[in-house]
C-alpha cells in the first residue's frame, strides 16, 4: 500500500490518479476525508491520524509538515515498516542560505528525512503552472494582471508532470536517493504567461509591472508571510531578463516531454472565466 499525504492538493490528487491507474492500492490522507472525491477504491483517512500500518511507501507534501516538522511521521513510518519515502520539496532547496527561506524549510527537512534511515528521493519541482491561478480574481474582472518584475522568468511545470515523476519513485527503485530538478520544457516571463493564458481564453491579456513595495503589500494583505512574500519577491528579481534552465528530468524518468504552460492553460481556462 502507499500512503499519499496532501492528496487532494494540486500535486496529491495527480500522484492518487497516477497511482490508481497503475494498479496500486492506495490510502489518500486529507483534512476532510468527507469532501477528498477520490477515485473508486482509494482509501481515504484523516491527515491527523496518520494512519500507516500496513503502507510500504509514503508521498509526503512538505506543506503538510511546514509547522510540525516530519519527526512524527518518521517516527510511525519506521513503527509500522514504511520503507521508502518520496518527498515533494522545491528547487529552492538546491541553494539554501540567508534570505532563503523556503529553499531552507525544504532543506531541513530533506536532511531530517534522509537522517531516517529509509530510503528517499526528493521531487524538487521549480514554479508550479498553477501559481498563475494567483492572477485568477484579476482576470475575471479585466484583461490586465498587475504583478512584480514583468520580465522575469520561470519555467512552470504542470503539476501531472510532478505526479509522474512522484509515482515512479513511489513504485519503483529508480529514483532512489536521487533529488530530480524539475521545470516545464519552456522559460516564460510573466508577461508570457499572461498572454498565453489570454490565448486560451479567447481575449488578449496584458501584465502591467507594479513596484515591488506594492506587490509586497498585497501579498502579505492576503495572508503571505512577510518572510515568505521578501522570499519570493528576491527570486523573482535574480530572475528578471534571466531565461531559466529547462531540466531534462521529467523527461528522463517518465518517458515523454513535459506538458507546456498553454496546455495548463486551456485545461484551466475555467477558473479564469
């Protein structure tokens, strides 16, 4: 059996489908096990409860353990013979230091994990595609987002790509120990972004940059916290006329390229309208 945590996020529930369709048994952890809608035969348990007997591996989101830290979790996997661990972490932990504070949480808790003695891979995926849903709310109301650094890049991944490479680690031994870098197959600014995501609605967008200062105070208005919003903000400015580097691992471990950002678009175009 293996244990997906965070499984109705938006990388959980692709790893729970990318799990089902190979024929795995499945126990999906959430915080309302009453709303998941999982798929038919998936076990669906309470986060808190951590319920692991019987599960060979486990697929931990970083997020769940942000506050509490893994040492619980590590702690019942080893009690109830867990014995492999594929953890979502972030690009960010590849340069930790001051400043980084999110590179530093995923970090930490990559080394606590890899401290276990089960054995571990850490998925590190870059930008998320799903980060442009932040420009939602703006675009139903008009055709401009406004937003920090126009100009700078990332490489969004889909988060089924992310799911795929998580579920070959979880089903199998070749990723073991190993800590794939994962992008999108394409750099994009924001401003890009915008217009692909017009594309796929149907009616041109535009990105209008706005001062740092500015984009900080929205963030932390709508609940970022403010370590994190100076965070994201630093990278989007060491990003700014920066194409970023397009990894080959999502290709190496699945098989096939990389779904594009346009293709996460029109697949989403919906939340956008």
């Amino acid at each position: 059996m293996i244990v997906v945590t965070g499984a109705t996020g938006t990388v959980g529930r692709h790893v729970v489908d990318e799990l089902v369709a190979a024929g795995a048994e499945v126990r999906a952890l959430t915080r309302d096990p009453d709303s998941a809608r999982l798929p038919e035969g998936v076990r669906v348990a309470r986060t808190a409860d951590l319920p692991l007997d019987g599960a060979t591996a486990v697929f931990l989101n970083a997020a769940v353990v942000w506050q509490t830290g893994p040492a619980e979790l590590l702690r019942e996997a080893a009690r109830a013979g867990v014995r492999r661990i594929v953890t979502l972490s972030s690009s960010a932990a590849a340069e930790p230091g001051p400043g980084n504070v999110i590179g530093n949480h995923h970090h930490e808790l990559e080394t606590e994990i890899e401290g276990s003695g089960l054995a571990w891979t850490h998925v590190r995926p870059g930008a998320f595609a799903s980060n442009a849903l932040q420009w939602a709310a703006q675009i139903r109301k008009g055709d401009v987002v406004y937003g920090p650094y126009a100009r700078a890049h990332t490489a969004p991944i889909h988060e089924a790509d992310i799911a795929a490479v998580a579920a070959r680690a979880l089903l199998s031994e070749d990723c073991t120990g190993q800590k794939p870098l994962l992008s999108g197959p394409r750099s994009l600014t924001f401003a890009e972004q915008t217009a692909i995501l017009g594309e796929a609605l149907g009616r041109p967008l535009r990105y209008e940059e706005i001062p740092a200062e500015a984009a900080r105070e929205a963030m932390t208005g709508g609940g970022v916290p403010e370590a994190i919003a100076d965070s994201l903000l630093r990278m989007y400015a060491e990003c700014v006329d920066r194409p970023a580097e397009i990894s080959p691992e999502t290709e190496r471990i699945t098989g096939r390229p990389g779904r594009t950002f346009a293709q996460w678009a029109t697949e989403h175009a919906a939340a956008f309208s």
